[in-house]
C-alpha cells in the first residue's frame, strides 16, 4: 500500500530544504566574522601604506587602473 502525503506540507518542505541550502551556499560564498574582515582590511591597509612609502614622488595615487 502506497503512503498518502499532504501535497501542502510537501511543498513546504520542499521549498524550507531548498531555501536552506541557498543559505549555506551564501553563508560559504560571504560568511566572514566581524573579526576575519576585520584583520583582512588592516593587512589591506598596512600593504597599501607599505607601497605608498616605496613611492619615488609622493603624490595622490592614481585615478584608475589606466593611468
């Protein structure tokens, strides 16, 4: 004998899993602590002002990558 299901709650659940796994897939792609984006913009900032202090005329940076 076959099991009857509620066609309701299937879809429910259906549509929960599936929103569920685009949460993980999100959270993989950009779940960073406060803490890691932290630690990785000071090491952003601290290359930059490295580069900066090796520069032979100090001056503004350039506009964009063109120039």
């Amino acid at each position: 004998m076959t099991r009857i299901i509620n066609l309701r709650q299937a879809r429910k659940q259906r549509a929960r899993s599936e929103a569920q796994a685009e949460a993980a897939a999100r959270a993989a792609r950009f779940g960073r602590s406060k803490a890691e984006r932290l630690l990785e913009e000071a090491r952003a900032q601290k290359a930059r002002e490295a580069l900066d202090g090796h520069r032979l005329e100090p001056g503004p940076p350039p506009d964009g990558p063109g120039e």
